[in-house]
C-alpha cells in the first residue's frame, strides 16, 4: 500500500541512483555513452516529480565542480580533462533545461509553501528535524538514525571535507523542505517526510566515498581506521540487520497517514465520492467534460483539500476554488458560465453564496454508517 503515495518519491529516488552511477563512470571512464546516458538522466530528474528537481540542482552543481577550468583546492572531484570537459558541458546542459522548464511553467508547485505564516513554518521545519531524529513516526529504519546525524554532524564540521560538507547542508534542506514545501497536496507530516527518501542514494554515496577513501582524511582520523575485515564484517551484519528489520516491518505492517484511507475507506476516503457525486450532478446540469464552469469546494477537512488535482482530468477548462471556513470568494469570478457549490459538513462559507440561489441537502454516502452531507448549489446564468 506504501506505494500508492511514495511514488512522488521512489520514481525520482531511482533515477538519482542511475545518475549517480553515470556520474561516477564519466568521472572515472569518460565515454560517449556515459555522457549521453546522464544526459538523459539528468533530463528526466528536471521533469519529474519535485524532489527529483531538488537532486537535479545537486546534480548540476557537481557537475560544475568537476568540470570547472579553475580548480578548487581540497576538493575530491578532480576529473580526468576530458571528463571535465564532459563534466562542464552537461551542467550548463541541464541548467539549461531547467531554465526552459521554469520558462515553460512547471505543474508541480515546487514553489508552494505549506503555509503563510513564519511561525507555522518554523514549526513545520521543527517537526520534520524532529521526526528525522526521532525515527517516529514515519521512518521504517530507525536503527540507522544514529549513523545518519552521526555522519551529518560530523559532515558539517568539514571532517570528511568540503564536499562532503555541501551533501550533508543537502539533505538537511531535504529534510526541512518536505515539510515546509506543499508539493501537489496538503498532506500529514508523517507521509509529506516520505520525499526525504530521494536524500538515501546521496547519504549513501557519501558513505562510500568515505569508506573507500574518496573523501580527504586528517591524519588523526587514520588513527581510527578499522582493518579492512572489520570492514567487511561490518557491511555482513549492517545487511543482515536491514534484512531482519525489513522482514519485521514486513510481518507487522504499520498503517498511517494516509495509507490509513485504504484500510478505512468508508471514513477516510470521500475524495473519490464526492469526485462521483460532482461528475453526477454536472451531468444532470447539461456540463460536458470540455465546457467552462466554476467549481467552489467549502471544507475544513485535510482529505478533501485536493479536488483542484483530481478535477483537472475531469474537467480541464473548469476552475476548481477549494476554500476553508470563514474564507471570502476570491475576486474576478466568472459570472457568465455555471458555477457548481459545494458547502461539506457544515462549513462556514461566504453568505453571499446563499442569496445568488437555494441551497439543497446532499448526502454523499460513504458507507451504510457514515456520510458526508454537504449543502450543494447551482448556479446557471443561462437558465
């Protein structure tokens, strides 16, 4: 079921593996075809899903790094020539594709704060720091916390170095950003820290560049280096010890935020019913699928905050306003095509909507035990 909302993840997650595993091979063996292959990578990451856009940025700074003409002392990224020349075309490459995106105008909202209010963003970015730390409630493996902010920690402190240093401010961006940024929807912080994940294949990485001797040691850190077989046993039981917790996690599921719907569909799933119940009742108001109309949601309920996503497949041409209690009508409304009003569960909309046309009862049945019952009006200027 986890699938179903960390695919706005796990599909930008796994090509920042690909594009580290091409990077990684230009660098070390620079080709035609690795330089086409993370291209095309780097291509993908600027056009899918927003966090993709966050490893993207990544991306086209260390690309920067390798391939600039002017060498930066001390840091690890000191390519062979021609890979730099490689290096250097591919990050102008894919800054200018990122520019024509911007240009072009981008439908994921990678702009959209969560809030208004710098004290609910301070609070936000607390919550996700704190659910990082914690482990709860969202993080499935917890037991590999203390390596992470170890790492962290000691990343910000250039002890690995700069490079180093830059991943490490990265993911802790990563980390504040899921919460403060909206994305497509108002989710729960628990599933919003879900798009930290694309952050593993980077913390990762870094991890190996600091085993294997990548990143610049200070000579008292030689001092504690572990024999390479205490490596090796420490990579056997740091496997067997996911394994095992995988298998955990896999014997007692854990449902929340909004994995929850799937499980308790009659009380947390009226999105896809009151999709049905609008497409009903624009059907019985004589509304096609490519006319223009209005639609004005009223709802104080977190789960039925996102009709302006589900109704564009619907209704493309539609304007889709979805308001809270106590909030006015925004201006410059169109008042020459129908407007279809729904007021759920008793919200407080603006009493202008009543004195255009009669409100009707509607029950939007969820189950046998429970509904949703909203006060619809229709308002047809050509009737």
């Amino acid at each position: 079921e986890y699938y179903l909302y960390f695919e706005h993840t796990l599909y930008p997650c796994c090509y920042a593996l690909q594009a580290i595993g091409w990077l990684l091979l230009l660098l070390n063996r620079p080709t035609f075809f690795h330089a086409l292959a993370l291209a095309w990578t780097g291509g993908v990451l600027v056009y899918c899903y927003t966090p993709g856009l966050a490893v993207a940025l990544l991306l086209v700074f260390t690309l920067f790094l390798a391939g600039w003409p002017v060498r930066v002392p001390r840091w690890p990224l000191q390519a062979h020539p021609s890979a730099a020349r490689a290096a250097l075309v591919l990050a102008i490459f894919l800054l200018a594709t990122l520019s024509l995106s911007l240009l072009a105008g981008r439908g994921d909202r990678f702009a959209l704060l969560r809030s208004g209010t710098p004290a609910e963003l301070c609070q936000a970015a607390l919550i996700g720091l704190r659910i990082a730390l914690t482990g709860q409630p969202a993080v499935y493996t917890a037991h590999l916390l203390p390596l992470v902010w170890l790492y962290l920690l000691s990343a910000l402190f250039f002890l690995w170095g700069r490079f180093q240093a830059v991943l490490a401010v990265w993911i802790l961006a990563i980390i504040v950003l899921s919460q403060l940024l909206q994305g497509y929807a108002v989710y729960p912080s628990p599933v919003s820290f879900s798009r930290t994940l694309v952050s593993v294949p980077v913390l990762v990485t870094a991890w190996f560049l600091i085993a294997s001797g990548s990143s610049p040691r200070k000579k008292w850190q030689e001092r504690f280096r572990l024999p390479r077989r205490w490596d090796h046993a420490l990579l056997v039981a740091l496997v067997i010890v996911n394994l095992a917790v995988g298998t955990l996690h896999l014997t007692r599921p854990l449902v929340q935020g909004d994995a929850a719907k799937y499980d308790a569909q009659g009380l947390l799933q009226p999105m896809h019913l009151l999709v049905r119940e609008i497409n009903r009742q624009a059907a019985a108001a004589g509304l096609q699928a490519e006319d223009t109309f209005t639609l004005i949601i009223y709802t104080d309920s977190v789960w039925l905050k996102n009709p302006v996503d589900y109704t564009r497949y619907f209704y493309p041409r539609a304007r889709t306003i979805v308001l809270g209690s106590g909030q006015t009508l925004p201006d410059h409304l169109d008042a020459q095509h129908p407007w279809l009003i729904y007021i759920l569960d008793d919200a407080a909309a603006d009493p202008s909507l009543f004195r255009m046309a009669a409100a009707e009862t509607a029950a939007i049945e969820l189950d046998r035990a429970h509904s949703l019952m909203a006060a619809r009006i229709l308002i047809n200027p050509q009737n």
